[in-house]
C-alpha cells in the first residue's frame, strides 16, 4: 500500500468515527435526517451524471450493432453477400440464439472480473465484431459474425442492470433505467439517418456502401467502450468522483436497503455456489415475471416493422415516414420517465404495470380490427401501443433485481430474465412478413394475444408476491432468519 492509499484510508476512518460520535453524542434527529437527505441528493446528482450517459451510450451502440444489418439491407447487403429473404432472417434467428445463450454466462463472470472491465471489454469485442461484418463476402462468413456478435452483445443489458443494483437502493432503480433505457432507445431510432450518411461514402475498392455502415459504427464502438473503462468504477466503495465521506455514505444506504442479516447480500462477501445459481433458475416470481416480459418484448421488437407501413398509408413518402415515426417513440419516452417516477415513488412494479399495459392492450385490439381500416385511425393506435409497452420496461426490468439476493441468484434471475424475454425476437422475426402488408392482421393478432398473456403473468406474479410477504409475516420463513438471501423474513418483496 501506498501513501496514497494509506493517507485516503486514513481519511475514511476518520469520516466513519465521526458518525459513530455524532450517534453517541445525540445529534438531533431532525437535522440528521436534514443533512442525510442533502447527502443523498449530492450523491446521487454525482452518479446520475457520472455513470448514467456512460451506460446509455454503451446501450446505444448495442442498440445501433444490432440493428444496423437492417439498414444495409436497402444498400445490396443481400445481393452482394448472395442470400435469400430467408437465409437472411436465419441470420437474424442465429443471432438471437448465440444473443440469449450468453446472457447467464456473461452475468456470472461480471463480478468475477469486474464490471469496470467486463463492460467496457464486451463493448470492444462486439464493436471489432461489427468491423467485421463490413468485410463479409459470403453467406457463411455472414452467419458466423452475426452468431459471435450475438455472443459479446448479450451479456451488456443483463450486466447494466446488476451492476445499477450495485449503485442504486430498490426505490430508485426504475427511474435510472428508465432514463438510461429510453434515451438510447430514442436516439437509436436515428440510426437509418446514420446509415444514410456513411452508405453516401461509397464504393471504395472493394468495399461496397453497406459496408462503411458496419466498418465506422463499430469502430465508433471499439472508441467509447476503450473510453468507458476510466469512466465507470467497480462500486460506490471505489468511485473517485465520491468524497470519502461520500463514499462511505452511499455504501451504508446500500446495506440500509437491506436487512440487518442481509449485509453480504451485495456479494461483497458472497462465494459463488451453484445453489445459487439453481435457486434463480428455479424462482416462480421470475419466471411470472420473464414470461410477462417475453410478450411485451415481442410487441416491442416487432413494433418498428409495421409503424413506416402505417404512415406511408397516410399519404407520406418513405424518407417522410422515418420523420413521422420518430414521434410515437418520444411520447412513449415522456411517458416512461414518468412512470418510472411513480413506480419508484410507490415503490410498485408489477401493480403498476397491470395499468400501464391496459393502452397497449386497447391499442392492438383495435388496429388487430379487420374493420379498421382508417391510416389515421391506426397512427393514433401506435401512440397507445409504444406508451404501454415501452413504459412496462423499466418496471419488468428492476422487478426480478429488486426481489433478489443475494449476489449470485441476483445475477442469475436478471440474465434468466432478460434471456427468456429475448426470445421474442425471433417470434417478431417471422409474425410480420411482407406479403401480410398493409394491415399485417395476424401479427397485430398475436401481439395482441402475448400482452394479454403478460397482464395475466403480471397479475400472478403480484399474487405470489403478496402471498410470500404474506407467509413471511406468519413467521413461514423463521428458518431463514440470518440467510443473507431473499428468503430473511426481513427481505420483503417488491409487488
């Protein structure tokens, strides 16, 4: 160690004697809760600003690698690498294979190797993946990159949500995901703007147009995931841009958040133990709320299909319509926001879902209408369906989190989560072809089917919540008293 080190250690003993002196000493109540509440206030500004853009933009270029083979496709993507529609969408389905295949995997090896480097070396890897795309000649060269790219781009969003949970007590998660999760989400719906620009670069040698659309976005990637390594810290414990009296601040809410016997629940203790693992594959509430999940995100995926098709239908032009639809996605992220707000403020996941998802519902079933067939009729309907689906996220996303511990099963049920979710992908791949163009009727149908599903999962979920909170009262989880792990009496579920 350092003088350094020793001088900073130094520094933190004596910010931590003085609040065990101002305990003893009876410091008045009121003007602790005062200063505590200042403090909260200056800590959480500081990581708001400090980590939450970092995560949005590392989101944003999945987001952008992940899409962008759509926008080569106009540019000859499937001529030049000599592939059928269906060969095309096998891609896709490769893609999401290898994608939900590392996501539990990849969760795990995050505390392991440190979030500080796990992040930041996924986002490289996926970015020099993508560079790579940009030099496929053949249809097979093409399957094997997407399939690696599915691979180091899963385990991003399963990790942002562990590592937040790390950063953040389980009232304040949904806001900060919503924030982060709609701002990338938004600017990604510029990404056929993007792709207009660096396509207008041209046939350089052998490079075709499309290429430069995978070749500078992932280089664009490899440059802010280099850069996010001295931007994001491991935890609290070690942020430079804290105080140390910050530092120890944030950490004691941390363990606040929790039970007395629950203070190695956070994993700083924590040995890995495959019991663990186990007991997040085999959780009713995630599995309730990961199949809640897989239907909106069906909707979700699918939604960006058939929304130009709906305003070309009002008279627009194709490069008009990319415009138009900008503006159901920024009121549903208005939206979000705010719900993420309540559902944070009530401290409510899934009750607040069983509303939300009622206008996405209502939405679906109108437009699903054979009858309606009115183009200002069903644009008006997409405000409905990207409101309710896009604001369920934040609350679907933080319930597995905020109901689990300690760090392995959290890891666990989070990647689980988010790995059944994703498979409704490949449901959205195949549930909107062409030729069901303009009115995509059985899509729409099906939608609509996997949302009523999910209120339903929602709703069995918000009953088993209940019910374990209900049993833990009853005195049914005395045994459990002491775990460290969701199971304490004191560990009480987030409906």
């Amino acid at each position: 160690m350092n003088f350094h080190d020793t001088d900073e250690k130094k520094r933190e003993n004596e910010v931590e004697d003085t609040f065990v002196e101002n305990a003893k000493a009876g410091v008045d109540d009121g003007e602790r809760n005062r200063d505590d509440a200042a403090m909260t206030r200056r800590i959480l500004l500081k990581i708001d600003f400090r980590i939450l853009p970092v995560l949005a933009l590392l989101f944003l270029c999945s987001f952008l690698d992940r899409t962008n083979v759509g926008n080569a496709k106009p540019y000859g993507l499937e001529k030049d690498v000599k592939m059928t529609d269906h060969q095309y969408d096998t891609g896709l389905a490769v893609y999401y294979a290898t994608y939900i295949a590392s996501e539990i995997p990849s969760n795990l090896i995050l505390r392991k190797v440190s979030p500080k480097i796990w992040l930041p070396a996924l986002t490289v890897m996926w970015g020099i993946v993508t560079m790579c795309l940009g030099f496929v000649k053949s249809y097979a060269g093409f399957m094997v990159v997407r399939a690696i790219l599915g691979i180091t781009e899963g385990g991003l969003l399963p990790g942002i949500v562990l590592y937040l949970s790390g950063m953040y007590t389980r009232g304040e998660m949904a806001l900060r995901l919503g924030l982060f999760y709609t701002a990338a989400s938004l600017s990604g719906a510029f990404g056929g703007l993007l792709a207009r620009g660096l396509t207008s670069i041209g046939q350089v040698g052998d490079q075709a147009n499309w290429s430069w659309i995978f070749i500078i976005e992932g280089l664009l990637t490899v440059i802010i995931g280099a850069i996010s390594y001295f931007l994001l810290p491991n935890s609290v414990d070690t942020a430079s841009f804290l105080r140390p009296d910050e530092r120890i601040f944030a950490s004691s809410r941390l363990h606040g958040d929790l039970p007395a016997s629950q203070l190695s629940a956070d994993g700083t203790h924590e040995k890995f133990e495959c019991s663990e693992v186990l007991r997040g594959i085999f959780s009713i509430s995630t599995w309730l709320s990961a199949t809640a999940y897989f239907g909106i995100l069906a909707g979700l995926y699918s939604f960006g299909l058939f929304l130009p098709t709906i305003i070309v239908e009002l008279g627009y032009t194709a490069n008009e319509a990319q415009l138009w639809s900008v503006i159901p996605y920024a009121v549903a992220s208005v939206v979000t926001v705010v719900i993420s707000v309540l559902s944070d403020r009530l401290k409510l996941r899934g009750t607040i879902m069983l509303f939300v998802l009622i206008p996405a519902i209502i939405g679906y079933a109108v437009i699903a209408n054979i009858g309606v067939e009115h183009p200002k009729v069903k644009y008006g309907m997409t405000f409905l369906m990207a409101t309710g689906m896009y604001a369920s996220v934040p609350c679907v996303l933080v319930w597995n989190s905020n109901n689990s511990a300690g760090h392995y099963k959290r890891a666990t049920t989070t990647a689980l989560q988010l790995a059944i979710a994703n498979s409704g992908g490949f449901v959205a791949t195949f549930i909107y072809p062409s030729r069901d163009k303009p009115g995509f009727h059985k899509g729409h149908t099906v939608v609509l089917g996997l949302l009523v599903f999910a209120w339903f999962m929602v709703a069995l979920n918000v009953l088993y919540c209940a019910k374990v909170n209900r049993d833990k009262e009853q005195g049914k989880y005395v045994k459990y008293i002491g775990s460290g792990d969701d199971r304490d009496p004191g560990f009480k579920l987030v409906l």
